[in-house]
C-alpha cells in the first residue's frame, strides 16, 4: 500500500489530494446493533467472562467516530471478528492477536489506517469552547483596573 498520505499541510501539491471523510467527534450516537457471532466454545476458558468481554468491547466500538463509517459500510460482520479476536488475544492467543492488529488497521482504528482510509475526526467547536471557559481565570474587578500615570494619560 505504500507510506501513509502527509497531513494537508505538509503536502507540496496541494490540488492533488483526495479529500478526508470527516467522522463526527462525538462518534456513532444511538444503540450497537446486535453482535452478530454465536457464543465461543474454547476448551478451558471461562465462556461467560469472554462473552460479556465480547459485549461490552462491541458496545464501546460502536460508540467511536469510526463507527459511522463502519456502519455506512455494512462492515458489522468484520467489526464483530474483530472484537472475537481481540478477546482472545487478551487472553494470551497470538494467533488471534495477529488478526486482531490486521483487522484494527482495515477498521481504522489505529492513526495511521485512518490516514490510509482518509478518515479524520472533526474538530469539537463546542467541547473547545467549553474547556477555554472553564480554564480561563476569572478575573476580578480589582484585576481589571490599572493604575494610569497622570502625567502620561493627561497631556
């Protein structure tokens, strides 16, 4: 596939990119849909932890930027083994894990697979605006007055 695209500001052809797909930086608002797999039958492994592991790592996803894309795609079924997978690497299986790390790249879940895939999350205006109210100082009346040299402001 070759080096990831440079950001926007680094390019030296400015005219000659594709444009970046911008995912809301709230991510995907609304339910999950339904994981599709069945249940995991592995020999010595608590089932019931993996499954519930296996749901709420869906959940979590579903709720991500990334997400929208996915289901604009139809890509249910790939994000589904990808979580089957990634349980299992947690739990100490390479080979699982391998697949994971390639389905976390085409899933864009990584920096770099979203440069690849030209996905960017769009700035949050509003949570922006919010954090600069709440850090900025308050300043007091006292603060706002400054002493003025007669001599200089007079004439």
């Amino acid at each position: 596939m070759g080096p990831a695209p440079k950001p926007a500001g680094e390019r030296r052809r400015r005219n000659a990119s594709i444009a970046m797909t911008q995912l809301p930086a709230e991510g995907r608002q609304g339910e999950a849909p339904r994981f599709p797999l069945p249940p995991l039958v592995v020999k010595d492994l608590d089932l019931s932890a993996l499954r519930e592991r296996e749901l709420d790592l869906w959940a979590d996803l579903w709720s991500t930027p990334q997400a929208v894309m996915w289901e604009r795609t139809h890509a249910v079924l790939t994000v589904a083994r990808f979580v089957r997978f990634s349980v299992l690497a947690e739990n100490g299986n390479t080979k699982p894990a391998t697949e994971a790390r390639q389905l976390e790249d085409r899933l864009g879940l990584n920096p770099q697979a979203m440069l690849r895939l030209r996905w960017e999350i769009a700035p949050d205006e509003v949570a922006e605006q919010r954090q600069s109210r709440t850090t900025r100082r308050p300043v007091s009346a006292r603060q706002r007055l400054r002493v003025v040299d007669p001599g200089v402001a007079g004439g």
